[in-house]
C-alpha cells in the first residue's frame, strides 16, 4: 500500500481516539486539560527513557501517563489549597513541568533522537517508513498498531463506562448520590487523555493532538445536543479532518499534520456559522424573523 494511504490511516486513529475522550473533557470543561498533559507528560517520557535506556513504547507510556495523572493531581490541589484559579493552576503545573522535561532532555538526553521538538511536531509523514515485523513479517508501519491499540482501548473505555463518565460529565452531585466515585473516574478520564496524547507523539505530535483533542468535540457540541451523537459526530469529524488534511497538504505540498489542523478548524468555523441550533447565520435570521412576525399581526 502506498505511503499516503498509511498517513491518512495514522490521521484517522489519532482522531478517532482524540475525539472519544475530547468530548468529556469539552463537557467538564477542561478541554484545555489536554494540552496541559501533553506537554507535562515530557519529563516522564525522558525519565522512562533515562530508567530502560530505550525508547520501546511500553516504558514511555507508563512514564507519560504517570506524569499525565501527576498533572491532574497537582492541578486539584493548587486550585483547592492554594486558592488558584482552574486556568492560572493549569498555567502553572504544565508549564512547570514542561520546563522540567526540557533541562532532562538537554541535560541527559541530548546523545540521542530524543527532544522536545520531535514531541510537540512529530512528523506523521514518515510513519510508513517505521515497519513493524512480526515472525519475519511486514505487519504495516508501527504507529498504526499503535494508535490502533489506543483506540480499541478508547471506544472500550467509553462503552463500557457510558453511563458513569454521563453523569460526571453533567452533573456531578447527582453521580455522586447515587454512588459513582467521580474521583476515579475523573483519574481514568485523565489517564486515558494521557495514554492517548503519548501514543501519538511520534507519529503527529503534541500540538496536533491538542487540537483533535479540542476541535472536533466542539464541533460536534455546536452540532448536536445528544452525547451519543456528539461521539459519533466528533469521530467522523476528526476522520474527515485526516482526510482532507492531507490532501490539502499534498496539494500545497505543506506539513500534514498542520493541514489536518487546518482542516479542523474550518469545519468548526462553518458549525459555529450555519449549525441549525447554534449557528451564527440561523441565529440571525430567525432574530430578523421575529420582528417581521409582530409587524405582521
């Protein structure tokens, strides 16, 4: 199969696992709660690299999503015991902590292809070239099992979670009556953003997937007002975003992965204008209706 078939392949699972747990962070409005994994995750990535000597996803994903669950804990406790604002205690932790992963990085991992660049850009168009062989075999280019695997363990995590992530996500006090724990799931949410943003720093980058973390859900919430359709919507949104991404950036032989973003972005600008619920132009005019309506009677 050819290179661009693979690329648009990669694109789609890291979309698809974005868009899943995207959505609950846009509903408990902490979208931004991503990026601030997705950058404080660094030092754990530098640490298990530091601890095994090798790169092997296993020890950098445990390492990120140690950091990963780190972040949100440090973050609930500035905002509850230091009197921080939820934003200013995100600012704060990620920053801190992104800061942290750059002197590991330049101090002990400067020798090898190890550094903060390759985290935050990734290049998504050499994925076809990383082979993954089992027995002697070709098996496809490793980021797709990768990402494959990660969204396998999405869908389960919100399948089988639906009804308790629902609750947390839209009315927390009522979970908790009827004995949800919204702490862990809350930890579990966290822990899976983070699973999901380091399974995809190799392939796309840190910041493309803050903004499949973010774009597609918001986009599906100006669509519909159903969770269900939301998940739905934010998955085939984030698919249609690999898609023309690529294209687009074959077209003006640019980056991929900003394409992908570019892509995002413009079906969220036309949801924002013409969705029938919340859309600026069906808004405007069913205001200059009202009017008419009066005048006439």
């Amino acid at each position: 199969m050819n290179t661009g078939f693979w690329i648009i392949v990669v694109g789609a699972l890291v979309a698809g696992s974005c868009a899943l747990v995207g959505c609950f962070l846009v509903l408990r409005r902490q979208a931004m709660m991503g990026d601030a994994i997705s950058h404080a995750v660094l030092p754990g990535i530098v640490l298990a690299f530091m601890i095994t000597g090798s790169r092997n996803t296993v020890p950098m994903v445990i390492g990120a999503g140690a950091f990963g669950l780190l972040t949100v804990f440090i973050t609930g406790v500035l905002e509850r015991h230091g009197k921080l604002q939820p934003d200013a205690s995100l600012g704060v932790t990620f920053t801190w902590l992104f800061a942290v992963g750059v002197i590991l990085v330049s101090a002990f991992a400067g020798h090898v292809d190890l550094d903060a660049e390759c985290v935050l850009y990734g290049e998504i168009e050499y994925t076809p070239l990383y082979i993954w062989t089992f027995a002697g075999h070709d098996m496809g280019p490793r980021a797709a099992w990768i990402m494959g695997a990660a969204a396998i363990a999405n869908a389960l995590f919100v399948v089988l979670g639906y009804k308790q992530l629902k609750l947390c996500a839209f009315d927390s006090a009522l979970a908790t009556a009827v004995g949800i724990n919204v702490a862990v799931w809350h930890y579990l949410l966290m822990g899976f953003v983070s699973l999901t943003t380091v399974a995809a720093f190799e392939s796309v980058g840190a910041i493309l997937v803050v903004a499949l973390l973010i774009v597609p859900p918001n986009t599906a919430y100006l669509l519909t007002d159903r969770l269900s359709r939301m998940l739905v919507i934010a998955v085939l949104l984030g698919i249609a975003s690999s898609v023309g991404g690529y294209w687009l950036a074959k077209g003006l032989d640019s980056s991929t992965s900003a394409a992908i973003a570019v892509v995002s972005g413009i079906f969220f600008v036309l949801a924002a204008l013409f969705s029938p619920s919340h859309g600026v132009v069906p808004r405007y005019i069913r205001q200059r209706r009202v009017p008419l309506e009066t005048e006439a009677l």
